[in-house]
C-alpha cells in the first residue's frame, strides 16, 4: 500500500513536471493522491500514539489536544506559592492548590474548622458570604513552631467563598529576630570590649616600657577577641536557623554516617582527658527526614557538651536505634549520655534558653556562649523532632533527640 501511493505520487510529480499530459487532470490527480497521502500518514500516526498508550501507559503521548481556559486556570492556580482554598456554604473544603494541600495535607472534604483554628474566622467568613465583599484577618499559631499568616476571604457565587492565605512568618521573624540580635550583641559583647579596652589603654600608658605585661596583656587580649568571634558566630546560626524554623527539612539523612564522621574527627579534649566512647547502633536504620549539615550541627554540639562537661577517666556512651513509640510514625532516636558534673532539677528546663549557663558549669569555670543547646533545640523542632534532657547533679547527663523517619507519603 506504501509503495504504490508513494510510486503513483510520484508518477504524477514527473509528468507534471516534463509536461507530457493535461494540466487540469494532472492537477486534480496530484490534490487527490496529495489528500490521500495525508490521511494514509494521519491514520498511521494515530495508530502509532495507541500503540504506545497501551504499551506504556504512564507515558505521556504528545498530541495536537488545546487546553482549555479552565486547565489553563488551574494550572496557574497551582503555580501560586500562597494557600489558596475554596469553601462551600457549610464551610467544607470543595477545592485547593497543590500549596494548600501540600501544607495542611489531605483536606478536600474537610471542614476548614477541623485543621485551620483562627480567632474569628468563622465569623468573617459569614460576614463575607453576607455583605457580598471582602474580609480580611491575621493570626498566628505557636505549634509546632511559631507562623504568622493574612488572610483574605473572597466572595463567591451561592454563598462559597474563596480563601487566600500568605504566609508572612519569615518577615514578623525577621523583624523579631533583628530587634533580638541587636539586644543580645550589645550585652553578651560588653565585657570582652570593655577587657580589651582597658589592656589597650594600660599598654599604651603604664605598661608601654614593660615587654612582659605586654605581652600578657595581648594573650588576654587574644582570648578575648576569641571568645567575642565565636559568640558572634554562633548568634548568626542561631539567628539563621530561627529564621528558618517553621520551614520543615525534607531532605533523606543517615544517622548514622553522622555519628561515624563526627566521632573520626580527632579531638584534643577528648584524648587529654583520656575519655571512653561506647557506641551501641542498631542495624538497618530508616532514613530520617531532615538537613544533613544542620543534624550534624545537632550532633557535635551534644557530643562536644558531653565532652566538655565529663570528668576525666569515664565513658561517654552513644545510642542509636529505631523508636516506635515516638511521633507518628516513629522516630530514630539518639541518645548521649556522659558522667559528668551534671544539672540541677529545677536548671534543666532553662538550660536551652539563650546565653543561659548553669551554676554548676559557672562553678566549675567551664567555658561557653550559651547558644550550644539553644541551636540544638531550634534545629530540632525545625525538624519536627523531640528533645528530652534527663540529668543528676554531679552524677552526669544524658541527651536525647527524637527525629521523625522519612515517610514518602508524610
């Protein structure tokens, strides 16, 4: 059938072109084998895309279909970055953007009170839906982690109404977190300033003939611009990490390797000390869901306090192992516990506040910013995870992080 329609096509191409019969009839045989060249390909490439639709029916065949204004709508809809949520008269959830339902998860069908609990909601949605215009409201929640949303509620046909919801929790944390940033600076950096300040005015005056205070003066000097450098450092991650809190990792992170890298790294006070490490993990871990760099960042901090604050000649004891009892489809769970000088009972709820130390480590001159476990506990809820801390005075304490196991569904 191909050879003969294509041998006939051109039959009538070459007379055509050396002249050799009438003009009219050659060109009204030339549109009709045209016409029917056409339609011949046409039903082959039909045929062709059914072939591949039902030899791979996932696979997507590219056609001549238009879309539609409403796909074309819809399309753009999900493109939004803001929670966009369509509510019928008994206030259910009738429609959502891939935004919303990524955020709140599975709602079509739900009602907007069961899973979105603002103050007055309720009531501006039916003031909305009343007097035909648009409603606005701003609220915030503080769990999981703090957010602070806009809403604005839109009146649609048979008392539905449209809801838009922005998100606007990076800039009140912004506006928080700078006012923070500059209240803590100013304190925690006035006394190294005010040290440096006086060795400067005593080299330069009293000591300026004097090589040995001199020189004594600028290693204290030394530690001092230390001690303000990490400081500063560690006020950035923490100002960094809260910033980002309310934004959930989603990353795949082995535990383990963690552990593995952070305990191949050499360590001065550990040796010096002559410190055990006893590390018990289990096999087979799930993955966790989370950011490698910023678990990690959770790791060497407890594992350095364990360090810091163990007595000399103990042990250091590592766990890992999967927890089914812990958030809703189970954590892996990691455990650092030290014998060393310990928290008191009534310390241990403050001891991931900001800058705070405990009288024991003051007691005892241990060095530290007070931002350590004040970034881990940000991490960790960044996270969606548990921290529980279980110490003695003077008997040691032990360090425990919950981390939700990567779930493809969650």
């Amino acid at each position: 059938m191909e050879f003969l329609l294509f041998f006939n096509y051109l039959v009538f191409v070459v007379l055509h072109q050396i002249q050799h019969i009438n003009f009219t009839a050659l060109s009204i045989l030339f549109i009709i084998n045209t016409v029917v060249l056409v339609l011949f390909f046409l039903k082959k490439n039909n045929q062709y895309e059914s072939s591949l639709k039902k030899n791979n029916p996932n696979q997507t065949v590219v056609s001549s279909k238009s879309y539609s204004s409403e796909d074309i709508e819809n399309q753009l809809i999900n493109e939004i970055e803001d929670y966009i949520l369509f509510i019928n008269s008994f206030n259910v959830i009738s429609a959502a953007n891939k935004a919303a339902k990524s955020y709140y998860g599975d709602i079509i069908g739900k009602n907007l009170s069961s899973f979105l609990r603002a103050p007055d909601l309720l009531d501006k949605i039916e003031k909305c839906k009343n007097e035909r215009k648009n409603e606005y409201l701003e609220f915030e929640i503080n769990l999981p982690t703090y957010s602070f949303f806009r809403l604005t509620i839109v009146p649609l046909s048979q008392k539905n109404v449209l809801i838009v919801i922005k998100d606007y929790t990076d800039v009140k944390k912004s506006e928080q977190l700078r006012s923070d940033f500059v209240a803590n600076v100013s304190h925690e950096l006035k006394t190294p300033l005010v040290s440096i300040k006086g060795f400067l005015e005593t080299i330069s005056n009293s000591a300026k003939d004097d090589p040995k205070a001199q020189e004594k003066f600028i290693k204290i000097m030394q530690e001092q611009a230390n001690k303000m450098e990490i400081l500063i450092l560690d006020l950035m991650s923490l100002s960094r990490i809260e910033m980002q809190e309310h934004i959930q990792p989603d990353g795949k992170v082995n535990m383990k390797e963690i552990i593995d890298s952070i305990q191949n790294i050499p360590n001065k006070t550990l040796n010096k000390k002559n410190i055990k490490i006893n590390s018990n993990i289990e096999d087979h871990l799930p993955l966790v869901r989370g950011n490698y760099e910023k678990l990690s960042e959770v790791v060497q901090n407890i594992y350095d306090n364990a360090i810091k604050y163990t007595k000399e000649k103990t042990t250091i004891s590592i766990t890992l192992k999967k927890n089914n009892t812990k958030l809703l489809n189970g954590a892996v769970s990691l455990s650092i516990k030290d014998e060393g000088i310990g928290i008191a009972k009534d310390e241990i709820h403050r001891v991931t506040e900001r800058f705070y130390r405990t009288s024991n480590a003051k007691k005892n001159l241990i060095q530290g910013t007070g931002l350590g476990l004040a970034i881990v506990k940000h991490i960790v809820n960044q996270h969606r995870g548990e921290l529980e801390i279980n110490s003695r005075l003077n008997e040691g304490s032990e360090f425990i992080i919950h981390l939700p196991i990567y779930e493809t569904s969650s």
